[in-house]
C-alpha cells in the first residue's frame, strides 16, 4: 500500500520533515535527486530523531549522539544499538509515496 505524503517541493534537502503516516512519525528529507523515509524516533531513547544533524545519508539524534545510515536504519554510533526503521519511497508526478510498512529497521 502506498500513501501520498507530500508533493516534493515540501521535502527539504539536509534536513528532515516529519509527517504521520498511518499513524507513525515518518520523516522525509532530499539527498541530491533521491527522497529517503525513515522513522522519526531514535531507538535509543525514543527521541525525535529528525531534529538531528543530517550529514549525507547520517543522521545524528541531538540527544545523545546517536547515529543511523537513512538508507538502512544502521546504527553507526552507540547509544543506541537497534536499527532505526526505514520506508520505500516512490517519487512521480503527484508527489513523494511512502509505503507505511519498514523494509528494515525496528
């Protein structure tokens, strides 16, 4: 199943948005020409992970430093020990589509 989210004006680049998406905090942000989905929650102490610092495809939780890779829910750097989820992302016409079930992660 896939849900329009936004049009892909709304989706910045080197930093995150936040929408709810069936009831889940999903964040979306640009990395060049791709829109990357990954949930908004670090898996270390639930905080809001889109207000880190994106660098590439890293984002840092401004908690507590953790780091994930967006395209894989990775955790790059302890605390946290548990992957981030991540979400498909499909781009046309209409707008930027998440499917609102994680490929990979928690």
């Amino acid at each position: 199943m896939w849900i329009r989210v936004a049009a892909l004006e709304e989706i910045p680049v080197g930093s995150a948005k936040v929408f709810t998406v069936e009831g889940r905090r999903i964040a979306l942000t640009r990395v060049g020409d791709q829109v990357f989905a990954f949930g908004d929650v670090c898996t270390h102490d639930d905080g809001p992970l889109a207000e880190g610092k994106l660098e590439g495809y890293v984002i840092q939780c401004p908690r507590h430093g953790a780091r994930f890779d967006i395209r894989t829910g990775r955790v790059l750097r302890l605390p946290a020990v548990v992957p981030i989820p991540v979400y498909e992302v499909r781009v046309d016409a209409e707008g930027v589509w998440v499917n609102p079930e994680p490929t990979r992660g928690r």
